[in-house]
C-alpha cells in the first residue's frame, strides 16, 4: 500500500510540537479527507485519541513516540518515513462498545480499544454481581474495582492489575478485578471475544461505581454492559519487524 498524503496529529507536548514542525516542512500535511495516512506524534494516550477520532475515516493509524510512554508507537525518525509507512505491517483492531445504565434510568454509551474499567468513587470497596452470556457467573465480588480489556489493552491498566497479556489478533478479552477482597484468591477470567459481560452494582447507595471506557467516565452506575463492538474497527500500522503481536510477545518475557 502506498502512503503518499500525510495528516500528522500531534499533542501539546514540546517534543511533539516540534516534531510536527519538522515533519510538516519534510512531507507536508494533508488534510484528513485527502490523507492516505495518518500519522501520530505523541504517546499512548494521544494515539488512543487519533483511534476514537478516526475511527470512521478508514484511515490507517502509524504513530511515532514523542511522548512518556509509546507501546502503542514506532521509535521516532525524520528520515525515510514514506518508506516505513510503505512497508510498515498492518493490524486491524476492533473496540469494545460500553452501555451502562443509572438509577435514574438515563443509559450512557461509550467504546473503548484499551479497556472496560469499573472503580470505586469512595472509600468503600464495590459490591458487583457479574453475568456472562447471561449466565451468572459471580454472585458477589467484593474489590477496588473490575475491567474487562482487549488484547491491545490487555498490556496497559489491565497488567498493572496482574491481568494476563493476550496475544493481538487472539479472539479473547480479559476480565479481571482490581484489588479483590472476596473472593480474594479469584483472579479473573479468560472469556471468548464474543461474550456479553453484565456488571450490576449492589449497594449502590452505599458503594457508588463509576465506568470508563477509555476516556468517556459515567458515574453511579447501576448495570455497565460491555460486549465487542463488530460494526467497528481501525487499522493500525508499525514498522516492518516491529509488529503490534511482537511487541505483545516480547513483553511477556520482560522481567
């Protein structure tokens, strides 16, 4: 595939301002409707933004780390970009799309690519009662928090909670609690890519729960639904060798 028109986004970080400077004046920069690409300058958090804000262009994503953490980007270099984009490995990445519900009856949708996190807004722990399919697979979980996260997502919030890493292009999700007090030694699940995940808050009054799906929070939820979103997806690139599926691989053999 030939990436010729660039559309460069960058964040307000100084680096990467400057960068979208000298790469403005290097390759130009198209405007999204005329791009063949686009490319971020920045960290994770700015690439989670370009994957929400692009997510209906069919625009293929290439991000290069001007920022504190880059999993999600290509070392940074000047030189030679139209041949990395040209040969750079593609993979296509699907969402999952969030529906919660409040005690006053108003509902709320959000997608997340990372992951699903449920959190305890005070100082009690949360009480929740999770389904799968419908089926109940957990009467009471007694924890700081739960989330449900994507192969992608799977090496961000979610190993930081001792959630597993899954391989990309893997047809499964994570669910796993954050600081579970009962059942304490319960560490989550490995559940298929197609599972409908139901979460009801118990307590709720007394034990209020926020969601977020990446950056969209609702808070004093009485049920989040969480489930893939199929209709939806965004193609991502990274240099040749360097795959999205490496970089997960090489991350479970880091110590």
């Amino acid at each position: 595939m030939k990436y010729n028109r660039i559309a460069f986004l960058a964040s307000e970080a100084p680096e990467a301002r400057k960068a979208l400077t000298r790469l403005t004046k290097l390759y130009g920069n198209a405007g999204p409707t005329s791009a063949d690409v686009v490319v971020a300058l920045g960290g994770d958090g700015l690439m989670l933004q370009a994957l929400h804000k692009f997510m209906s262009s069919g625009l293929p994503i290439y991000g290069m780390n001007r920022g504190s953490v880059g999993f999600l980007m290509n070392d940074y270099s000047e030189k030679k970009l139209l041949e990395r984009l040209h040969e750079a490995e593609l993979t296509s990445i699907r969402p999952l799309k969030m529906t919660t519900k409040g005690h006053d009856g108003k509902t709320h949708q959000g997608l997340a690519f990372n992951e699903v996190s449920l959190l305890r807004q005070r100082s009690q722990a949360a009480k929740l009662h999770i389904t799968i399919d419908g089926q109940t697979r957990l009467d009471e979980l007694i924890c700081d928090g739960l989330l449900v996260a994507t192969p992608v997502g799977s090496t961000a919030y979610n190993l930081s909670a001792h959630g597993p890493i899954l391989p990309i292009g893997s047809s499964l999700l994570t669910l796993t609690p954050i600081s579970a007090f009962r059942p304490r030694r319960w560490r989550g699940a490995i559940l298929p890519h197609n599972a409908k995940v139901k979460i009801t808050v118990l307590e709720p009054e007394k034990r209020p729960v926020a969601a977020v799906a990446d950056h969209i929070e609702v808070r004093n939820v009485a049920t989040v639904e969480i489930a893939e979103d199929r209709k939806r997806s965004v193609k991502m690139l990274f240099d040749s060798g360097h795959s999205l599926a490496e970089r997960v691989l090489n991350e479970q053999f880091k110590f």
